[in-house]
C-alpha cells in the first residue's frame, strides 16, 4: 500500500479530523444548527446521513486528491512553463513562416487559417477589455448577470477556437499542392493543441480517475497520526452482520443505508461490516474502510462524533459483544 508524505497529510492538522473532514462537516452541522450546540450539531439525522452522507464523504475524497495533487507540483508547473514558452515559440515562427509564404500557391486556404488564428488569440488576450468597451458590459458595474450579447460573443469565441485545429487538420490532410513551409506552421500549431488537450485535460483527469479508484479501495492510505484512534480500535468496535432486511435505505429505525460512505460500494457479504456507537443512530462501514479511516482520524467519517470516546462511555457489554461477534 501506498502512503502519502507525512508532509501532505491532513492528519498533521492538530485537530482530530483535520483538512478531510472540516470544510464539509462544518457545513452540513452549521446547516443544522441555530447557532445554539445541541446533539443535532454532533449527529446527523438518519435521513440526512442517507441523503448527504455519500456527498460529504466525496468532498472528503477530493480534499484527499487535492493533497495528492500537491506532490506533482513541480512536475505540473513545469509543464505549464513549457507549454507557455512552447506557444511563444511556435506562434513567432509560424508568423515569420506566414509572412514569407503567404502569397505561395496552395490549393487549401491554409494562410487565410493562420491569419484567423492571428486574430483569435489576440481577441482571448484583451476578452475582458473587448466585453466592457465594444459589448457595454462590466460585471463591477451591470452585476454577474451577463446579457444575452456577451454570452454569444464568448460562446463564438469558444467555438471558434476549438474549431480551429479540427478545420486546419482537415484541410491539411486534403491538400495536393502547397507551400511545404504553410503545411509545416500549420501541423506545428494542431500538434501544440493537442499537446494543451493532452497536459491540461487527460493526464490531469487519467491521475485524479486513478487517485479516486486507490483511495476508494484502501490502496492508498494516510499513515497513522497522533490524532489516530488507538491500534487496532476496530476491532472493539461491533460487528453487522450483512442482511437485505438490514441494509435497506429505508431509514427506519434498526436498519442502515445500503452503501458504505466511505468507498461508496454497496454491503454485501463479502465485506465484514463495522458499526459505530454514534448517537443518537449508528453508522455502518466496511471494515476495512473504517480501520483506513481511524488510522488517521478517531472521529466518525459522516458525524464526526469522536468514536473513541463514545465506545469508552458505552455499557461494557458492548464491548464484550464486539468481541464475541469478532471471534
């Protein structure tokens, strides 16, 4: 299994939960709340847990993601930087390429498809200036509400700019006679775009596809922390066992939802299922989900509620059935 570095992970934050849980949960109890603590604050409802559990849960995730994110920084910023130096490059020699051969004979208007190209970019460059000094709109002054004329002009703009490449390769490719040097400028800038497609939108959505399939099923773990429940609490810990009439999302009471909120798969035999002793409903998890998740918070993934501390102050035949049901 794979560990992030202690340096990334939000468990070095000095509070139980930490950056994976504050900026959702705080939300959903403040929603909650009048402003007066109360038990509602701690626990959610059985129909907020099988509503929003999944969703605080998937905002937990992508906080996990973002930290991952974090230690290819560099790498990702070097791509940038390359990108960048990358475009001035080829824009500066295409326009000298273009100046020399624009008058070539070819059977594709491919000079006409730099000299667009010309004016597109310059017209992303000062987009803003264009929006408040030809369309009469400033979002300072008209508010966020953009009339109708500005949306057409960015979605033009829009559609325009990725058509470009699509319409040059096409003309590229069904060309007979032309400039060597036009047909070149233009390959060079189709190959630039789908170097941005490649950095900008594939590699980042491939990394964080693979990131969310590691952290779903425990390949990826934060190691344990201070702040961690003790070694092996989840033992202690009761166990369910797996049945239809159980796991039903009806939110009656007795029952529990039928997806586990932390890798969001459905219960099953196949898994060991853990309960908490939150009140005033507990929660399920997978066993191996939750023991992931205690090894760098000793709170409840959806509550919040601090599970060591509600297993201490349980009647000891909880825990005295726990281990007879683990055994």
């Amino acid at each position: 299994q794979a560990d992030f570095a202690p340096s990334s992970c939000p468990c070095a934050d000095p509070e139980p939960v930490g950056m994976l849980a504050r900026n959702a949960g705080d939300g959903l109890t403040a929603a909650l709340s009048d402003g007066t603590p109360t038990q509602a604050q701690r626990a959610m409802t059985r129909e907020e847990v099988v509503t929003q559990g999944p969703r605080v849960v998937t905002a937990n995730i992508e906080q996990v993601l973002e930290l991952s994110l974090l230690r290819c920084g560099r790498t990702w910023l070097c791509l940038f930087i390359l990108l960048i130096c990358g475009m001035f490059c080829i824009l500066i020699w295409s326009q000298t390429v273009y100046e020399r051969h624009k008058a070539d004979k070819c059977d594709q208007p491919l000079a006409l498809m730099l000299r667009l190209l010309y004016i597109i970019i310059p017209i992303h460059a000062f987009k803003r200036e264009l929006t408040q000094l030809v369309l009469c709109y400033d979002m300072a002054r008209d508010g966020p509400l953009e009339p109708c004329r500005v949306k057409v002009f960015k979605a033009l703009l829009m559609l325009v700019t990725f058509l470009w490449p699509a319409v040059a390769e096409f003309m590229v490719l069904n060309t007979g006679t032309c400039s060597e040097a036009l047909v070149a400028a233009v390959q060079a800038i189709v190959a630039y775009y789908a170097a941005v497609v490649l950095v900008v939108v594939v590699l980042p959505a491939c990394y964080v596809a693979c990131m969310l399939w590691l952290v779903r099923r425990g390949l990826v773990r934060l190691p344990r922390s201070e702040n961690a429940s003790p070694e092996g609490f989840v033992e202690r810990l009761p166990k369910v066992q797996y049945s239809a009439e159980v796991f039903d999302d009806s939110g009656s009471s007795g029952t529990f939802p039928m997806q586990c909120s932390v890798c969001l798969d459905d219960f099953d035999a196949s898994k060991p299922i853990s309960s908490t002793l939150c009140q005033p409903h507990p929660h399920a998890f997978h066993t191996e989900c939750l023991e992931g998740w205690l090894g760098c918070s000793r709170t409840c993934p959806l509550c919040r509620t601090d599970l060591v501390e509600a297993f201490d102050s349980a009647p000891a035949r909880l825990e005295e059935g726990a281990v007879s049901a683990s055994a």
